[in-house]
C-alpha cells in the first residue's frame, strides 16, 4: 500500500479502462437515443411519425441492431451517421433531437484524450 502522498497526486478522474468507458459511454447515449425514438413514435400521430420514420429508421435500426450483436466499432459508426444525417436534415422532434444533441456529445468526449481529467479533481487543479 502507497504513502497515500501517491494516491493524493493521482488524478481521479482519468480513463483507466478505455474500452469499458466507451462501451459505457455508447451503450448509454445510444439507450437514451431508442427511448427518444420508440417514445416518439409511440406517442405521436401515426402521420407525423411517418416521415420521421421513412427519414431515420434505418439508421435506427443499425444503432439498435449493433447494440443487440454487442458491436462496439459497428454501434459507433451507426451513432455516428445517425449524427451526420440528423445534422443534414435536423429532426423537429424535440426529444429525438435532445438525445442526438446529447449523442453527439458523447461521441465527441470519445474523440478526447483518455487521460485528460474528466472531473477537475484537486491532484489536476494544483
């Protein structure tokens, strides 16, 4: 066991394990993406789903499908031109556009380094 200066000086919050982070951080913003969706689609008239539907479903489908088959590379890149598209041609579903909004800055911290400091602990503000 260390002097417990060691453990004082050690950032807290940094990545130590980036592959479960990601796992983590994909497999939540992409949940929270889905219950957007089925949530809109179950709650809106079936007209007004309809072009939503026609316009992403597909792309929805990868993200859910990838999520099923455990396909961390395969769950990214459907997040990610599920982004790209919705960037292009922006949904006017308030809630499905709050959980692209929130998807999209997951995968922006995924792009950041694994060992810059997630939280301002005091070992990094000194």
């Amino acid at each position: 066991m260390g002097s417990g200066r060691e453990d004082e000086e050690t950032c807290i919050g940094q990545i130590r394990d980036r592959f479960g982070w990601r796992y983590g951080v994909l497999f939540s913003a992409s949940a929270d993406l889905l219950v957007a969706w089925h949530t809109a689609r179950l709650c809106l008239p079936r007209r007004s789903f309809g072009l939503v539907g026609r316009r992403y479903g597909a792309l929805v489908e990868r993200v859910r499908q990838a999520r099923l088959d455990e396909d961390l590379d395969g769950l990214e890149r459907a997040c990610r031109d599920l982004v790209r598209h919705l960037d292009a041609r922006p949904a006017r579903i308030p809630l499905i556009r709050a959980a692209v909004d929130d998807l999209r800055e997951m995968l922006a911290w995924l792009a950041t380094d694994a060992t810059e400091c997630r939280i301002g602990c005091d070992a990094c503000t000194r």
